[in-house]
C-alpha cells in the first residue's frame, strides 16, 4: 500500500551519469508507475544546477515525490531544490557509486526501486549546510576535497569507482597539511589539517566509514579530523581508515556538532557528497529534519534513530 495520497511525480535523469540505466530499465521503471496509477514528468537535466531547479518546480507544484536517477551529485542537487517543502526524494541508481540509494536498500533495477518508494514509507532527515548549499552525505575539507577536483567528471565516466583510486593515490604523494583553527560548537582547536569530513552519513566512496557513528536524523553532524603533515601520515591514515581502526588514533579527532567553524591563512579545497564544490566555505552547520525522503518499507537502518 502506497503512503500516497496523491499519485504524481516528477523524475529527473542526469543522461551523462557514469552507469545510467539502459533505456529499456527505464521503460521498465517508467511503466512500473503507470501500472500503480501514477502519472510521472520525466525531465533530463541539461547542465549542472539543473536538478535543483527542476526539483524546486516539482515542490512548489506540491509533487508529493521526486526521483533522481543519477549519482550521488545528482541526489545533491535535487536535494537543495527541495530543501524545506513536503516533497520527499527517492534515488534511482545511476552514478559512480551512489552511496544513499546502497545506504536505503534501493535496488539496481529501476523498476524496483520505483516500487520500493511508492510502496515504502516517507522520513524526515538532516542536511548538512556548508556556507549557503546543502549536502546530504557529507562535506570534505583538505585532501579530501583536493582528491574530488582531481577525479574529473572525464576521469569518473572513464573508470567509474576506479577514478577515486587514482586521484587519491596521485594526492597522496603530494599533498601536506594546512594549518587552521577550527572551532566545534564554541570548543576551539588549532590543527595541522590534512582531511576533514564532516558525515551526515556512513560510508565513505563505498569503500568504508569514516563518521561510522553517524545518525541522519539526530540533529547532529558527526566530524572526523585528521591530523598530521605529509605522505607518511596520508598513508597511515588510509590504511587505518580501511581497516576501520582511526578512532583510535592520537592524530584523529572526532566530535558530534551542530556547528562547525574554521579560519585559515589558505582555504581548503572542498567536496560536498563527492563532487568538487567551487567555494570553500568557512561555516558547515546541520539543518535539522530539512527533507523529506522516501525508503523502501520496513527498512531498519543504524542511520535512524528508530
């Protein structure tokens, strides 16, 4: 049984996602709808910011539900346009890793993801805020935003996952340490920074988890700070990150905020769910129960509180 009472959509598709689902799978998905008696705009977006404007006409038309089939950057646009409304986003997959639809137990096939949603359940989440737009997984400061600008949008529709790998390992022998003074809900620190993250969610590239404690809809984001200068700690961070073992080290800082502040001399390079962002805002603050999103029915997840 469907949670809605009105039965109209809008699905927006990014046609250059990298693994965007063959014309066919989306018919399937297409009369997946009509065949539950709903009536569907499909939209392709034709640049970036697009998503964003195409998802806030979907809510001020009051569409009860909103597909994005792209990535993860795609599910980051969406998600700014519908910011505050009652209209509830759903994922089909469609990018290089898509780490909300795998966190919410979408399927691969559109068709039933498409089911999974109109016959699944609608819960409010956070957002993340960083200066004045909005991410749902995560913001990255330092290396992790330096490997986003290097993972081109040529690079990922090349090698998919793979362009993370290559980017990161290419960063990794050059990049050093920032100093900068952060300030987490009023507590103030100095720290040589090599990689922030601030996590709204868990994983992180579909490899691990850096803010493993996150909770979407506690009010709070979960922010991991490594420390250190160069190459060496780079690497030793990486492996204990993979190995899931970084809490416990001396150069690893965790906090839950609803604030976070920093100042530097340089601003850091920035990503925002692992696109590059443009800007390198100084403020990243939590947006409680700003959106809406639609998850397959009876799912139990860590990520919520119930």
């Amino acid at each position: 049984m469907s949670p809605y009472e009105r039965r109209e959509a809008m699905v927006i598709v990014n046609p250059v996602a990298h693994n965007l689902p063959s014309p066919r799978r989306l018919d399937e998905a297409k009369q997946q709808l009509r065949s539950a008696g709903w009536e569907a705009e499909w939209r392709e977006t034709g640049g970036p910011g697009e998503a964003t404007e195409l998802a806030r006409l979907a809510a001020s038309r009051g569409l009860p539900l909103l597909f994005a089939c792209g990535g993860d950057g795609t599910l980051n646009e969406a998600a700014n346009g519908l910011a505050g409304s009652e209209t509830a986003l759903a994922p089909i997959r469609g990018g290089t890793v898509n780490i909300w639809a795998r966190e919410m137990g979408f399927s691969r096939k559109p068709a039933e993801a498409v089911r999974q949603a109109i016959e699944g359940e609608r819960r409010r989440v956070d957002l993340g805020r960083a200066g004045e737009r909005y991410f749902l997984l995560m913001a990255g400061y330092g290396l992790d935003g330096a490997i986003a600008r290097r993972a081109s949008m040529r690079l990922k529709g090349r090698f998919g996952a793979t362009a993370y790998a290559i980017a990161a390992i290419r960063e990794v022998l050059r990049y050093r340490s920032s100093p900068v003074t952060l300030r987490l809900d009023g507590e103030e620190r100095a720290a040589d920074l090599l990689m922030l993250v601030a996590g709204n969610t868990r994983n992180y590239a579909g490899l691990t988890q850096i803010t493993r404690d996150a909770i979407a809809d506690d009010g709070l984001l979960d922010v991991c700070v490594y420390e250190g200068k160069g190459t060496l700690d780079c690497i030793m961070h990486a492996l204990r990150t993979l190995l899931r073992r970084h809490q416990r080290s001396k150069k690893v800082l965790f906090r839950q905020v609803k604030r976070l502040e920093l100042s530097w001399e340089t601003p850091l390079p920035a990503q925002l769910d692992g696109d590059a962002f443009s800007e390198s805002p100084t403020t990243v603050e939590v947006a409680p129960s700003a959106l809406w999103v639609a998850v397959p029915r009876g799912l139990r997840s860590p990520l919520f509180r119930e």
